[in-house]
C-alpha cells in the first residue's frame, strides 16, 4: 500500500530565510535539509529560481526608495519601482511571495 503524505508548502519568506542561512551565514546545505525535512534537490531549485529571476530587480527602473510616499498615492509606500510592478519585478517566481532584495 502507498501512503499519502500530505505536501509541506513553503512560503516566500521561509525559502528566503532557508537560502539566506545558507548564503550569508554559511549554513551547510544538508544541515538545512534535515532541519526543515525538505530534500537538496529542492533547496538547489528554490536557490537557482533565485539567481535567475534575481537580476530582474537590478534591472527595474529606479524610483524612489523603499517605503516613501509617492504624490496621489494617499500615504501607499512604494517599494523602489512603482505599485504593482514592484510586486511583480521583485518576486522572482509566482511560487514566491518575497523581494530577492530581503536576501541581504
């Protein structure tokens, strides 16, 4: 018989902070993998959706900084590129709800 084991999903922010161990504080892959019982396979996907779709941020066109108010926006903070493009040139994989700008 097969067992059904239910999917554990990730969130943008938990594969960001799994990667973010991993590249700034040097955190050995395969201590990661067994701490979050995810396989190296899928840590080395989630790392090269990463730098793929990581250039698209210094590649946006520059607006104003991070959480400044643009005139007519009613207090909304921008993040850098502009409302809705923001979201979209930040996140670099529908699968991921977070900026690669939150790596460093």
């Amino acid at each position: 018989m097969s067992s059904t084991k239910e999917r554990r999903h990730f969130t943008g922010q938990e594969k960001v902070a799994i990667l973010r161990r991993h590249l700034v504080e040097k955190v050995p892959v395969s201590d990661l993998c067994e701490e979050h019982r995810i396989n190296p396979t899928l840590f080395y996907r989630w790392q090269k959706e990463w730098f793929e779709q990581g250039a698209v941020v210094f590649d946006a066109p520059k607006g104003p900084g991070p959480q400044r108010s643009v005139g007519g926006r009613g207090g909304q903070a921008d993040h850098g590129v502009g409302g809705q493009a923001a979201a979209e040139v930040c996140c670099f994989s529908r699968k991921w709800s977070s900026p690669p700008c939150w790596l460093f």
